[in-house]
C-alpha cells in the first residue's frame, strides 16, 4: 500500500521532510500538512497535492492519514502531539530531541507501554549514515581489538542570537550522546561540561561556543566531544575511535578534492546537516516508511530518547556547576518492549 503521511511542523526540519516524503520515498506519499504558519502550511499542500490541516490534534485525528512525523518548534510540543498518537494507535516519527525533559520521555514510553506496541520512532538519522554504519561494524567485529577513547567533534558554521549556551547540548551534542551510545552499545557511566574561558569573536552574550564535553562508559571507554557552532568553516561532523588495534576515523563523504596552484589543497565541507546526512535522512525514513507498511518500528526508540536525555540532564547540570563530574542514571526497569 501507499502510506499517506502527515506532516506536523514545516520550519528547517520540516520543510526538507515534506520535500523527501513527497518526491524520494518509496511507498508513502504526503497526506497533510500542519503549521501554525498557514501560509506555509498551504503552499507544501499545494505544490504536493496534500491537505492542510488547522492543527496537528485534527492532522493526528484525521482518517486521511496513516502515519505521522512531529517535526515542530519550540520542541516542548513534540511531547503532546506524540502521546495524542499513539493514544489513537497511530505510528509516529519524531525529531530530536524527543521532549525537553527526562520526565516527558518517561511520559511517552509509559503510554507506549500502555498500549502494549511500540509506536515511536525518534530522529537520531546519524546510525543510517553509511559512515557511522561502517564504523560499528568496525567495533563490533573486535577486529582492531576494544575500543579505548573517541574523539569527537560537532561543528556548525555559524547560529543566530536565539541559539544559546544550553542548546550546544539539547540541540547539538544530542547527536553524540545517541549516536556514540548506540556504536558503543553500552550506557554512560558520568560526563562533564567544560566552558573554556576564551570563545570565539563570533558567540553573543547568551551563548558560550566552545564547549568541551566528556563521557565515559561503564566500561571505561572516555569520550571528548567538541562542540563549536560559530566555527565559520562548515558543518564539520568528525569521529575518532582509538582502539587497543587501529584507530577508526569518520569520513565527510565527499567525491573529489581540488588541488591548486598556490599550493593549497581543498575539501569540501557541508553547508549543513541537510547536506552532510541526506543520505542517512534518506534511509532512516525509507527504513521507517518500509517498517510501518510492515505493522512495526525498529528505528530509534521513545528509550534511545530518554537515554539521550538523561544524558544531556546530566551534561547540563555538570556545565551549571563547574564542569563536575556527574552520574548517568538510567531508570533501572528497562520495559521489555525495548530489548528488541
């Protein structure tokens, strides 16, 4: 069958969703659309051949749609519209973050549980990335042996003044607290948030840029993660895991390299995450829209968002208090739904 799709949220996410749904996916096609914009709204709905709902309850409620995608800001909403799904038995994809606390994603999984099926799929799109894909099967194989550092850094080139100090970790570092997580499979045992004293020209007064932050796992695997969205450069995405064998490195994709004649070499660097993982934007919704068609989810989990969360609690309390170390605790029963 063709899955009819329904949209709520049509900003920077949203926007570059309705484009992939409506022209580059198999199987599904854009049913309705939903925007506080209306204008916006309208314009998707027209160019696509899709309804606009008045708001994302009546878009969750209508017939019309099988399926939904929360793509909406400020992210307090996504909580809401989630719950409303899966309380009518509908799948939902949701953008990170899932919700803003660890209590809303405790929220969600309870009325998952509830329901007795998982719904939910959270956007963490970094494990269908053909690069982060290798680089797991890379770990897991034990070929070069266990892995004993990572190095990592997220770098955007550049945020506006509504950007600030405490969205370098919900809004960016989220990536790496889902996404090395899942390469590891094994949760964190602490973590830190250090603001250097010296920044970039480029930050304002609401927002410290760098930060550092560290992780370490239960095991003993430590993680240092540079977070820079003013670097002025790119959308600069890189990942080193050093291991007792080799040492394995993410590589930007990328398909030439210019050599020129004042001695300089170029590469490439991605506008932003919409170049740098269309592929695995591409995939993680392809992978969904093949699962929903088959009555199921095996994507990211309303768990794998209340991990990232909790992770981020704890990175912020520790930048709020001096860059402590502080505890990563997970909530102890783990729904079996989950384990799968």
């Amino acid at each position: 069958m063709t899955l009819s799709i329904g949209i709520i949220g049509l900003g920077f996410m949203g926007s570059d969703h309705v484009k992939r749904v409506a022209t580059r996916l198999n199987g599904a096609r854009l049913g309705g659309v939903a925007d506080l914009k209306k204008d916006l709204a309208e314009k998707y709905a027209k160019e696509y051949g899709a309804k606009v709902f008045d708001n994302g309850m009546d878009l969750i409620d209508s017939p019309d749609i099988d399926a939904v995608m929360v793509v909406t800001r400020p992210h307090e909403t996504h909580e809401q519209f989630v719950i409303h799904a899966i309380e009518v038995g509908k799948f939902v994809f949701c953008e990170k973050p899932l919700t803003l606390t660890a209590a809303g994603c405790q929220k969600i999984i309870d009325a998952e549980v509830k329901g007795g099926k998982r719904l939910v799929q959270v956007g963490f799109m970094r494990r269908y990335d053909p690069g982060y894909i290798e680089m797991k099967q890379a770990i897991d194989s034990h070929e070069y042996g266990e892995p004993l550092l990572i190095h990592a850094t997220h770098r955007n080139t550049a945020v506006d003044e509504t950007y600030d100090t405490s969205m370098s970790i919900i809004e960016t570092a989220i990536h790496e607290a889902d996404v090395l997580h899942w390469l590891l499979g094994e949760d964190y045992e602490s973590g830190t948030t250090f603001l250097p004293k010296k920044q970039t020209k480029y930050t304002h007064s609401k927002l410290h840029d760098p930060q550092i932050i560290t992780l370490d796992t239960k095991s003993g695997v430590h993680i240092d993660l540079e977070v820079f969205v003013n670097d002025r450069i790119g959308y600069d995405i890189n990942c080193s895991v050093v291991c007792e064998d080799g040492i394995i490195n993410l590589e930007s994709p990328q398909v030439t390299s210019v050599k020129t004649n004042d001695l300089k070499r170029q590469i490439k660097i991605p506008v932003d995450c919409t170049e740098r993982f269309k592929v695995a934007y591409d995939h993680e919704l392809q992978n969904w829209v093949d699962d929903v068609q088959q009555n199921k989810v095996t994507g990211p989990s309303s768990w794998d968002g209340l991990v990232a969360m909790v992770t981020c609690d704890a990175l912020a309390k520790s930048r709020d208090n001096n860059a402590e170390r502080v505890s990563i605790k997970l909530p102890a029963n783990k729904p079996a739904m989950y384990n799968d």
